[in-house]
C-alpha cells in the first residue's frame, strides 16, 4: 500500500506491505517505524479486529495467524501520526485478499472507532506524490483548509479525495465495500 510521508528531508512515498504466517496472535513490526508509527500499527490491527465481520473477514483470523507489517524504505527513519489509513488498508488487503489500487496514495491518521485524523506536511507529501506517478490522494477531510492554499499547479492532474472515515478510505482504495 502506498502512503505519504514528511520526513527531515521533505515528502516520501512511504510502501507498507503486510504478510500472514501461521501462529497465535503474533504481531511483528519491521522497518524504520518510529514509536508514533508503531502505535498506528497497534491501532490498526484493533481496528480491523473490531470490524472484521463487517469486513468480511474471518473474526477470529488472528486467534489461527501471526501477522507482520514492513516499512521497507531503507534508512530513513519515519515517524509521526499519518499511517494509519495505510496500515488499515495493508491489513484488510491482506486478510479480504483485495488488491489496493496502485494509482492511490493516502496519509491520515485513525481513532480506534475509524475516523480519519488530519496530519502535517500536506504540500510535501503533494510533491512526494507527483514525483511518483500517482493520481489520486485520499486526505483527511479536516486537512481541506490546508489544500485550498496549495498552488493550483501543484494540484494539477490529481485527484484528491477528502476523507472522514475509515469507511470511505477503503471504498476509495479497494472499492466497495470490502
């Protein structure tokens, strides 16, 4: 899954990936994750686990596996309250086996009942974005404000969707409801 990130060095497409394994409620974090970003991870999966019914997936899916989310971007360490909305969506891809739209790319925080959080760094992660091809950014709902005073070329050829809940996230990166 792609997300956006703000690091030191400005905005970076920033790959979560995630894997199951048979095991018992084991829950592996790698990469350059900040303890701010770890926390994301935790409040993902509850979050997933909360809703896997609705979901369509199997309720007691972590009670017969052990997950494991990767950050692979070399390096550089990233931190900070805007992966969230990626790391749901890893972990409904994985465990609904529904491909993420690879022309989307989100940043945003989640709350442990799904809504989507506003972050920092909105023009760089813009930039970060277009140097990468993608056309369309699911963003906080609370974050229009920002985007209204990012120059209009800037915004050009993206398409930016505006986001409240987790709902509307993975309807617009994986379709429907999942």
């Amino acid at each position: 899954v792609t997300g956006l990130a703000w690091t030191a060095a400005g905005g970076v497409v920033q790959f979560v990936e995630a894997t199951a394994m048979s095991g018992k409620k084991g829950f592996t974090l790698t990469g350059q994750m900040g303890e701010v970003m770890k926390e994301s991870a935790q409040t993902a999966l509850s979050l997933v686990r909360t809703r896997a019914e609705s979901l369509g997936i199997d309720k007691n899916f972590f009670e017969k596996m052990d997950l494991h989310i990767h950050v692979p971007e070399g390096a550089v360490q990233k931190d900070g309250p805007s992966a969230g909305v990626t790391m749901v969506c890893a972990l409904v891809s994985l465990l609904s086996k529904k491909a993420v739209r690879q022309d989307v790319a989100m940043t945003g925080e989640i709350t442990l009942t799904g809504l989507v959080l506003p972050i920092g760094g909105l023009k760089e992660k813009i930039l970060a974005a277009k140097r990468a091809g993608i056309k369309t950014i699911i963003m906080p709902q609370k974050n229009e404000g920002d985007l209204k005073e990012i120059d209009e070329p800037l915004k050009k050829g993206l398409k930016f969707v505006l986001v409240e809940s987790i709902d509307q996230v993975l309807k617009e990166a994986i379709g429907g409801h999942v």
